[in-house]
C-alpha cells in the first residue's frame, strides 16, 4: 500500500443517505512535537515501524491535525544512491494529496528501529528523503515545517531533529495521548503493529478450509442451476433477493453467537458472489449492524478458496474504508487482489485508498447499496446516525 491517509479529527464525518452529516467532533490538537508523534499509533491504528510518517497541519499556529500518510521506510543501499524509486512514488502521492486537500503545512517522521545516527552515509540517506519531500510539498503549496526520527514509537523513545531545526527530546506514553484518548472514547483498536492486522486475515483452520471447499466444489452445479432457473422466473430477482434476505438473516445469527458451519459459509459465498447482492450488501457499511456484518466478512474470508477470500476481503475492506480505518482497509484490500488481482471492487477501492481519498467520497457506493436493496425489495437497516 503507498498512501495510508487517517482522519486526524475526533471522528471522521459520514454523511448519510438523504445528505445529512453525522457525527462530527472537535479537531484534536497538539502542543509540542514529542506529544505529535506519540499520538501517530492512534492516528494510524498501530505504532508504524521502519516507516516514513507525514502528519498534515491545519489551523492557527499549525496546531489542528489534518491527515496522516505512512509508507515503508526504503533508503538507498549507498551514499550515492539517492532517493530510491519507491520513496521517490511516495513522496510524490503524499504531495499530491497535501496539494489536493489544500494542506498548508506538515512535519514528517522517519521511525526506524536501526537507524545509526553516527552512520554518515545513513544520515545521509535520511536527509536526502526529507529534502526531495519538502520540495515536492513546496511545489504544491505546503511548507514542511519539520522533520524528525525516533527508532520507535513508545514511551521514553528519544527523538531529534533531522531538519528544520535542532530540538529534540523524549516521547511521553503514547498510550496516555489525548488522541488515544478520543479513539479509543469512539471505539477505535490501538493494535501492537500493523503485522498484527495482517495476522487477523491469515488463512483459518486448515481443517475447517477443506471442508468449506468441498462445500463450496459440491455446490457449484446447484448454483449454476439456480441461477437459470431464477432467469426463467417470472421474478428474476426474486433469487437475489432471497439470498440478500438470507446473508442478512446469517449476520444475525453470528451477531448472536452462532457458529457458522462450513456448508453456510459456502452458501454465503454463492450469495456474495451475486453481484446483485454484493452491491446491496455494500450500505451495511453505514448501518447499525456493520461490524456484525465485518466479522461475517472477516470469517469468510479467513476460510474461503481464492475467489471467495477475494470476494468476502473486498467487503471488510470497504467497510473499514468507510469508518475512516485506513490501515485496515489496505490490509483487506491487499489480500483481496492477491486472492483476485483482477478483482474489480477491491482494485478500485485500493486506488481510492492509495490517492488518499477521504471516506465520505464512497458515499455514492452505499448509497447505491441502497438502492440496490431497495430494487429487489429488501429493506436494509437505516444508516447509522
């Protein structure tokens, strides 16, 4: 993933389906570096290691947080190497988004657990990064008002200028941040690493996977008949709708407890794959029972073969997408195209992801989620207010 952008606010804005905002809190604010920096995990949703971390600043004297944008820290193996490609496309993405949201200023973070300050050629490599970005920054009309490095994001972790200026200092608890603070008042996870989000989409069971293929192999010939049968109907939706009706029905029984068995997780991938359905199922991410709907995608996912993983993390990536938690939609989205590489919706909502996009731009694909329910006669829970 290049661009990772998180909603400094107290909480990202969502707009509902007849236009109204909901939720909006007051802007979080900081006073010195030292408390900016410990407030990145929670930004983030994780404590970035060996990543290039650009926080956006709005606001009188810059004190308001705006975005945060983290990538993988990659220098040049040499003195001379210069910048390397991948940072150079990143640096480039995060000036395109400060200059398309209208930033006006930003600080930048290197987090790198081997850094050597007293390694010529890697002071070097640092400051080469932090140069080409504030030139890059400063052609779109943001001034980088500072950089800086620690090895790790944790408290009493020493940090010191790179550029801009000479101070330095100690980071206080990260866990005691205001910012932390607010998320987690909103519900928000602090994980210990993004390794950890990784981890939670790794492949289930190896027992219950085979046994969900087999459910998934033994049906393919009753799926293809229903679906010529439901275009002979008089209805042709009326298949559609009774699998929308059904996916619905099995979010409530895991939000209840119940154990889905490996033939109804195989039932389910038949409903999802009905795009028809799929669409529809996009506007639970707005609603009352998403995070329902989220472990029911997490768990497909977890057990499904290729085409169904991709299918099942495309929907958890748009969920998480949506209520502003970045990092974990890239992760989704991420082991959607490696199960799918052509994989239409996660490609898409990756792309969006990668510029930067905010949120409430996939307001139009609930909506449409909506509508698509709404087609087949089905009504979806209301928007979350």
């Amino acid at each position: 993933m290049v661009v990772l952008i998180v909603d400094g606010r107290g909480m990202t804005t969502s707009t509902s389906p007849d236009g109204r905002k909901s939720r909006r809190h007051a802007p979080l604010r900081v006073a010195d570096p030292g408390e900016l920096f410990a407030a990145v995990p929670a930004l983030l949703g994780f404590p970035p290691e060996r990543s290039l971390v650009l926080v956006c600043l709005h606001g009188p004297r810059n004190s308001r947080l705006g975005g945060v944008m983290r990538h993988d820290l990659v220098l040049p193996r040499s003195a001379d190497g210069g910048v390397t490609p991948v940072m150079d496309a990143a640096i480039d993405r995060f000036a395109s988004v400060c200059g398309r949201e209208g930033v006006r200023a930003a600080v930048a973070l290197i987090v790198d657990d081997t850094a050597d300050h007293e390694d010529e050629e890697y002071s070097a490599a640092c400051v080469a990064v932090v140069e080409q970005l504030a030139e890059q920054l400063h052609a779109f009309g943001t001034a980088l008002d500072g950089a800086y490095i620690v090895e790790e994001i944790d408290e009493g972790a020493p940090w010191s200028s790179l550029w801009g200026d000479f101070r330095f200092g100690v980071l206080p608890d990260p866990a005691a941040s205001s910012v932390a603070a607010a998320h987690v008042m909103e519900g928000r996870q602090i994980r210990r690493s993004r390794g950890e989000l990784v981890d939670m989409l790794a492949p289930g069971d190896s027992r219950e996977r085979f046994l969900v293929a087999r459910a998934v192999a033994a049906g393919v010939h009753s799926a293809v008949l229903a679906v010529d049968l439901a275009e002979a109907r008089e209805d042709p939706d009326d298949r559609s709708r009774r699998q929308l009706e059904h996916v619905l029905w099995q979010i409530s029984n895991l939000a209840s407890g119940e154990r889905l068995l490996a033939p109804e997780i195989a039932e389910l991938w038949f409903a999802v794959a009905n795009l028809d359905v799929r669409d529809a199922l996009l506007a639970l991410a707005a609603g009352d029972q998403a995070e329902a709907a989220e472990q029911l995608w997490l768990r497909m996912a977890k057990l499904l073969p290729a085409n169904g993983r991709a299918e099942a993390a495309a929907l958890l990536g748009f969920s998480a997408y949506v209520r502003g938690e970045g990092p974990y939609a890239g992760v989704a989205l991420t082991a959607a195209l490696q199960a799918n590489p052509k994989h239409r919706l996660a490609g898409m909502l990756d792309a969006a992801l990668q510029n930067g996009m905010r949120p409430h731009t996939l307001q139009k694909l609930v909506d449409a989620g909506y509508a698509a329910a709404r087609r087949l006669g089905v009504t979806l829970p209301p928007p979350a207010l």
